[in-house]
C-alpha cells in the first residue's frame, strides 16, 4: 500500500493539504449548514468545482461524481439530458430549471469574491437561475452562497404510466427534456422547451467547408481574430439555453452581447450553456471565436430554445401534489409513505442498480427501470408504504467465499501444524 501511494504520488502527484484545507472545511460547514436549516432529504449542487467528487468530499448528496466503476447508464441518462460528462464522471453543468426539479436538486452554492483586506465580499443577489439566496457562509478568504430552487421535487413521487416508455436516447438535450417531463405528466407530449430559430449567423476572418454532416470554420488570416457570430430574438422574458452540437470538439471561446461567458467543447464543456434572461423582442448575439492552438471549429446545428416557464411551473406542481413522504431514511435503506390519486408509478431519482429490494406495503414488488437509468415502482390507487432496501448486487456470495476461504486456511494451518508435531515426535524417537 505504501508503495503504491508514493508511487501514486511520483507520477500524478497528491494535492497538499494546503491548498485544499480551506475550500474542503467551508464547503463542509456550509453543507452542515444547510441541513441545520432544512432537515429534509434533497440533493445539493454547486456552480464551482475542484473536483467532481466534492459532494462525497461536503458530505452531501449530489450529483456529480467519479469512479472507475461507475455504472454507465446514468452517465449516459444525464449526458443525453444535456450535463457535462466523461467514461466514468458526471458534472454538474448544463442544468436546467428541469432537470434541477426533476433531479431534487434544492440547494444550489455559488462560490462568491475572494474576501481581502478584511473586506467583505459583495453580496450578490443571484445567480443564473435562482433568486431566493437563503445563506451566505464566508471566511477570511472566501464566501460561498447558497440558493434555493423554488421548484425542487421530493426524490420521489406518482407519475403517469407513460414514464415507462419515456425515451429520451435522442441527441437533442432539450427534446429529451420535452419527452421525460411530458411523461411524467400524461402520455401527451408537450414542448416546454421551445426553439429560437436564428436570426442570422456571421462569419468573421473564417472559411467554411462542409465536413462530414458538420460545418467546418477555420481562420482565413492566422493571428487575427476569427469567430462565427449566432444572432436571435427572444419573444418572452422565460429563461434562454443554448446547445452546440458537435462529433469534433475543439475549444472555444464564447461571448454573451461582447461579454466572456465561457469555453465550450473541451474538458466536458460540451453542455447545455444558460444565456439567461432577455427582453421580448430583443435581439442579442453570441460569438464562438477559434482559439490559435485548435485553429478550426466545428458545428453539427446550433440549438437555441427557451422555456415555457408557465407551463413548466405548472408541471411541477402537479408533480408535488404526491409526493414520497419519508420517514425513514439511510443511503441504503428507505421508508416513506405516498397518496396515489390513481394507478401510475413511482418515480424516483436513484439509480437503478442489481441489489435494490422494494415492498410495497410490505409485499416485495419489481421496480421498473425508467429512462434507462433511474428506479420506478408500479403503485395503484390509494396510499401506500414503500420500502426500499440497498445490499450489493453479489456481496453475498463473496462473504460465503470469503468466509469459506478463510475456513480452509485455519483447517490448512491446524493440519500442517499436526503434521509438524508428528513429524517432530518421530525425529524425537529416533
């Protein structure tokens, strides 16, 4: 063990205490905080990482994290619903009012200025998506703030049979978004989010060629700025999200009406992007510009849509009316309680993993895999007690082979050492 740390350590090298001890004991003390506050079950995220296991690290649930072992299918689920992602990691980034409600994601934090010279940083009012900041945690180097998500789901509660079928495999975020949260309503599909058709698209210093099903843009004078400027109206005031499709990621810039608003494609910045709220009827403008070490972009479409906010407000709360009151609950075992106005199913926002037990009233039901990825337990009308238990999927036989192995050692032992004492009497005869 020893060996493999310093090994470990000479070839990607371990983060000195230093320079984690600060950000790891605020995040803690903030998450601390937030449960003094609200002692419900709910998951907590943030827009700012080290690394995509701070949550583990915070001690609270999100939904961001790596493992080498990580089961694909929610990985996959969250990717196609628009969230960064990699082989064996999911990202909090590329949210949407959907997918924190859906997801349970109550508690946002954003991390706020760098405090010096004993001045307090400014506080800021809100972030890109909610309004109601509930806590500002601070120390003498940094703030962290926390936001609450007015439109937070229960981690779980009745849905229509048709979330079944929900299939949300396309490469659209946004449609796959319009299919689970009309599924989770009615079998009736409905667009919540709505698509801005682009007012015009301006090249500057690139030239275009056509690349497979992409458009490929490369600067015509090296050195100079080269960029593709997208340019469209917004007809309401509801929130504005963007998506760039793309099978060869190369690094961006991007610039909001000539404000930077971040990089794009590499690093798993290939997201939906919030742009956030306009006037209706305004008109604004996002660039792309192609940085010099990837000299060239290229577009597979270039997605722009805003949300029906009403209709959406409205989905949630229908969705809140039963909710999965619980009242019991540990990471691998949970108890709680759910009025079902009519025969649908449970949806929950866990993971769908081999060694999941559910009961039903104390009856051992199926749970029904939902969007690939997630637990769905088939629940008829009237109220009900749902259990859930968690015991690795193969554990079981592993601590009868341990057990067994160890077993065999002791009998090994025991049998070598009385053939030893034999051995030694008869040498001792002799």
């Amino acid at each position: 063990s020893l060996y493999t740390m310093d090994a470990i350590n000479s070839d990607v090298a371990y983060s000195k205490y230093s320079s984690y001890n600060n950000y790891i004991t605020l995040g803690r003390d903030t998450v601390d905080k937030i449960y003094d506050m609200d002692d419900d079950t709910f998951r907590i995220e943030k827009n700012f990482h080290r690394t995509v296991n701070d949550a583990m690290a915070f001690g609270s649930f999100g939904l961001s994290h790596s493992s080498s072992t990580l089961n694909s299918d929610p990985i996959q689920m969250l990717r196609r619903l628009g969230f960064s992602y990699g082989g064996h990691y999911i990202k909090y980034k590329g949210s949407t009012y959907v997918t924190d409600s859906i997801f349970g994601i109550k508690y946002v934090m954003e991390k706020g200025a760098t405090i010096t010279d004993g001045e307090e940083a400014p506080i800021v009012e809100t972030n890109n998506h909610y309004d109601n900041l509930v806590l500002a945690n601070g120390n003498d180097k940094e703030i962290i703030y926390v936001y609450e998500n007015p439109y937070a789901l229960p981690i779980g509660f009745m849905a229509d049979n048709a979330i079944a079928d929900a299939d949300v495999s396309g490469d659209n975020p946004f449609v796959n978004q319009n299919k689970l949260l009309s599924a989770l309503i009615s079998d009736k599909k409905y667009d919540y989010f709505k698509k801005i058709e682009l007012d015009d698209t301006v090249p500057e210093n690139v030239q275009s060629s056509t690349y497979g099903n992409h458009l490929k843009f490369v600067p015509r004078v090296e050195g100079e700025n080269s960029q593709v400027e997208f340019l469209f109206t917004t007809p309401t005031t509801d929130m504005v999200y963007m998506y760039l499709p793309s099978s060869y990621e190369r690094k961006v810039n991007l610039w909001l009406n000539d404000d930077f608003l971040d990089y794009y494609y590499e690093g798993g910045n290939m997201v939906i992007q919030t742009l956030g709220r306009f006037n209706a009827g305004e008109q604004s403008s996002l660039i792309a510009t192609i940085t010099e070490e990837k000299n060239e972009v290229l577009f597979r479409d270039e997605w722009f849509y805003y949300l029906d906010e009403k209709a959406f407000q409205s989905a949630i709360a229908k969705l809140k009316e039963s909710p999965l009151d619980i009242t019991y609950f540990k990471e691998d075992h949970l108890i709680g309680n759910v009025t079902a106005k009519e025969d649908g199913i449970l949806f929950t926002s866990i993971t769908y993993e081999p060694g999941w037990t559910v009961t039903v009233d104390g009856k051992e039901v199926e749970p029904v895999k939902l969007c690939d990825a997630l637990i769905g337990v088939p629940v008829s009308q009237g109220t009900h007690t749902i259990e859930m238990k968690f015991f690795p999927h193969g554990m079981k036989l592993g601590i009868i082979l341990s057990l067994s192995g160890l077993i065999v050692v002791i009998l090994i032992a025991i049998y070598e050492n009385k053939s030893k004492k034999v051995l030694l009497d008869r040498l001792t005869e002799v």
